[in-house]
C-alpha cells in the first residue's frame, strides 16, 4: 500500500478510505491503484511512499497526440444582428 500526507488547511472526509477524516499534516495509507488520483491533487496531497512499480503519467506535452479520426470540437455558431429599419424618413439638415 501507498502512503499520502494531507496537505488541505482543516480536517477532510474521506469516503474511500472508509469515511475516515484526515487532519492537515496526516500521512495515511492509501491503496495502490488509487495512488495516482490522490497525488495528483497536488494542493491537497503529497507523495510519502510510492506504489511499488509506480510510474508517474508523462506530462501533456509528452502524452500521445490525439489520432486523426478523433470528433473535432464544435464551434460555435456564429450569431448576427440584423439592422433595425425605420419607416419614418430621415430629417435633413
């Protein structure tokens, strides 16, 4: 099992780990598969002890790029103001 240290400023609870609740500065043990979600809040939780065989994800900038038949996003439509009309002819100087 991994280990964790709660980095958040008041107690939370924590439903995974049984709804226990964890005090700042508290290292806890957590299970391995679940290791990555925890650490990668990296405001609230920090590395104590590592999985073994744990390899951290790559960064975006090193991940895969997306292939070429993945759904392109939307954009959005584009939206015009049609120009008020008057009936009433223009007042001339």
């Amino acid at each position: 099992m991994a280990r964790v240290r709660y980095l958040g400023p008041e107690p939370v609870t924590v439903p995974e780990l049984g709804g226990r609740t964890v005090h700042p500065d508290e290292t806890v043990t957590v299970p391995d598969e679940r290791f990555g979600a925890y650490v990668c809040q990296t405001t609230n939780w920090e590395s104590v002890e590592e999985p073994k065989d744990w390899t951290p994800p790559a960064p975006e900038r090193e991940r895969e790029p997306e292939s070429e038949t993945a759904t392109p996003a939307r954009t959005a439509a584009k939206k015009t103001v049609a120009k008020k009309t008057t009936d009433t002819p223009q007042k001339e100087g």
